[in-house]
C-alpha cells in the first residue's frame, strides 16, 4: 500500500529545498553536511518516504531554518 505525501510534508520540502537552492547547496553537500544521506534529503524535499523527524531538524538547522508549531 503506498500512502500519498500529506500537503503539509510537501510544503516544508518545498521550503527545504528552496532554501537549500538559495544556499547554493546541492543535495549531495547538504547531506553531507547534515551527516544524512543523499537519499533522505531528496525524500524530505519531495515530502515522501519516511525520514525520521531528527532528520528533518537537521536539515532544517543546517540550513538556518527554525520550524514552528502552532495550533
């Protein structure tokens, strides 16, 4: 059974990955940097997969970013 990306996963890979870009970063170097592997950066940007939520404020942080919750 595959399960669809939620909107909200897709979102933020969107944003990874625009800040990645605007970084300058290839997937690659941002892996790297993150001690990730390529595979699990492309999956958070893409929304898909199941990368660990640990996995999803590294990359965040790597690139500068904060995520926030609200309710």
């Amino acid at each position: 059974m595959t399960v669809s990306p939620s909107p909200a996963a897709i979102a933020l890979g969107a944003a990874l990955r625009d800040a990645r870009k605007q970084a300058g970063l290839t997937q690659l170097q941002l892996a790297e940097l993150a001690g990730l592997s390529d595979r699990t950066v492309r999956e958070i940007e893409k929304g898909s997969g199941s990368p660990g939520l640990a996995a999803v404020l590294t990359v965040a942080d790597v690139l500068g970013m904060r995520l926030e919750l609200r309710s």
